[in-house]
C-alpha cells in the first residue's frame, strides 16, 4: 500500500496524557488510522482551515509563486504542494477496511458514547479508561473518509459501523461545554459517515428502526453543516431512505421532522419540509437539483401537502381564508 505523506504533514502529535496508558494507546491508534485514511489534500485543508486560511486561496498563490520562480530561471515544481494520487488513497482505504480498522473505530465510537452516558458514580467506578472526546472525533473523521470510497461502503454496513454513528448521532448535549465543539465535530462526521453509507446501501437491507432514527439527525446535520458536499451527501441518502415502499414510514419521518422553532411560528406540521425548502436556495446547483429530488420522494407523505396547502384546508378556522403558506410560492418557482 502506498504510504501516506499526510501524517508527515500537520499531522498532531499524541496529547493524550498518561503516555503508556489504554487510552492514550488508544488515541495514537486511532491518530495512525486517521492519518492513513486521510488524503494529503484533505489533511492541508483541515490545517489552513485551524489557520483561517482558504484553501483555494492558498493554492492560487502556490500556482502564483511557481510561475514567478519558473520566469526568474527556476523549475517552478518544488514551491508546488506534493499531490496525493486518488488511487493511492484509494488502496490505503481499502487496505485499512480489509484489516479490519473500520471495526475497531466503530468501538472507539460506542465506547465513548457508553462513557458519557453513564453517571458520574458509574464512570468512577469504570476506572476513567474510555476513550476522550479528541480521540472519538479522530474516529469518526476517519470513518467518514473510508466511506468516501463506494467499494468500502458495503463492509462498513456490516462492520457495524453505521450502528455506531447512529448512536453517536442520536447523542444530545450531555457534555462539558470544554468539549463541546469536538463532540459536534465528532457527531458531524459520524452523520456524514452514515450518510455516505446509505447512498449506495439497499436501506431494505439494513436494520428499520435504527435508519428511522438516522432520518432526522442526518436532515439537521446537512441543515447546519458548513460544507455543500456534505449537504450534498446527506440529501442523496434521505432520498433514498425517502423511496422506500410502502408505508413510507421514513419519507414521513423526513417530512414531519419535529423542530421546536417551528411551534411558535404556529406551523401545524411539516418541519422537515420546512427545513429542505431552506436548502433550495443554496448557491449550489447540484444542492438543489437533490433538494428536488427528495421533495419528490416526500410528494406521497400528508407533511407535504400539509406544509404547501392553505392552511384553512388541514385546519379550519385556524387563519383567515386568504392566509397561503409563503413557501407555496417557493414550490411553484423550482418545481
């Protein structure tokens, strides 16, 4: 397998503390697996981004600087950032998914949510040796770049690997307010995991209740997430969780997504129609035309026709007669 040169750069060097311990084992583990996962143009971006530095800024100038160097007389090739070719990233994943990694970071990911769900008295008791929340999102992250693979997505179903990021995505805020920017990393990529998975995986295949559960956590993560190919990501899975036969219990829990901002704008139903209206109006082409197609998947639910009929016609005498729900116009617009 092709070695990866992105540890070498940017890569963090161990911090867990107590250098010997499980848990510090643990997170170099996990620290060597995510490096190796990770593509040398993910790991650059990931650390201009600590910076604040655009990536695509970043490489503009690095272009500027060698055409400088090559009129002054140079080569103009070494101030270039070294490329990571896609086929050697792709053997590096499949290589990890083969030896059986994937598995091992979906326990690091049920260890940590074991961990923090318990009680103070029920950790003390544990012997304080579960994985931290650093090493956790290590995990996810790494399990989200193995899912960007098609050829690894079917292994890593059954690997359990889409049980645990379920778990981790139906977790709430149960932690110090110190790590909770890495618990939100951390339950970001492990949506986005489970999201790239279900593209690609016959959800007839795989366990109801636990996709039922993904339906809303997955719709709220592309809802907030910063980056379009996650949201992208997410949008193809709902779809097709959204396609599924009859009774099309996932298309209405998509649909009928509860969101508690909505109850004070006297919204009767609908919520995540409301929220998938929002995502229409991305820059993103490609954000849209997936936006679409899930609404035509949601098209056979009530929440659909709830949220885009007037609403004297589900509810009597709840508004005047002439009261249209305004994103009605948005449907008329892109549809």
């Amino acid at each position: 397998v092709p070695p990866s040169p992105s540890y070498a750069f940017g890569a963090p060097a161990a911090r867990a503390e107590g250098a010997g311990s499980a848990a510090a084992t643990t997170y170099l583990a996990v620290e060597l697996i995510a490096s190796v996962a990770q593509s040398l143009e993910e790991a650059r971006r990931s650390a201009l981004a600590e910076k604040g530095i655009d990536a695509a800024e970043f490489t503009k100038v690095m272009e500027l600087q060698a055409q400088v160097t090559s009129k002054a007389g140079g080569t103009g090739e070494s101030e270039m950032p070294e490329m990571d070719a896609a086929d050697n990233v792709r053997a590096r994943r499949q290589a990890l998914v083969d030896a059986g990694a994937a598995r091992g970071l979906a326990d690091v990911l049920r260890s940590y949510r074991r961990y923090v769900m318990q009680s103070e008295l029920e950790r003390k008791a544990g012997g304080n040796v579960a994985p931290s929340v650093t090493t956790a999102r290590l995990a996810a992250r790494a399990l989200k770049d193995l899912a960007f693979e098609t050829g690894t997505r079917g292994r890593l179903a059954s690997d359990g690997v889409l049980k645990a990021c379920a778990l981790i995505g139906s977790m709430g805020g149960a932690v110090a307010d110190s790590q909770r920017e890495a618990h939100e990393a951390c339950r970001h990529d492990a949506l986005w995991c489970a999201a790239r998975v279900l593209i690609t995986t016959d959800p007839r295949l795989l366990d109801a209740p636990m996709l039922l559960g993904l339906c809303g956590p997955i719709l709220l993560n592309a809802e907030s997430s910063e980056q379009d190919l996650c949201c992208f990501e997410s949008l193809l899975a709902l779809t097709n969780l959204a396609g599924l036969p009859e009774p099309h219990e996932h298309a209405n829990r998509i649909a009928d997504l509860p969101t508690p901002h909505l109850s004070a704008t006297n919204v009767p139903g609908g919520g995540g129609v409301h929220i998938i209206y929002k995502l229409l109006f991305k820059d993103h082409t490609l954000i849209r035309r997936a936006v679409l197609e899930l609404l035509c998947n949601l098209s056979q639910t009530e929440a659909f026709y709830e949220y885009n009929m007037p609403y004297e016609f589900f509810h009597n005498n709840r508004r005047p007669s002439s009261t249209i729900r305004p994103n009605e116009d948005a449907l008329k617009l892109f549809v």
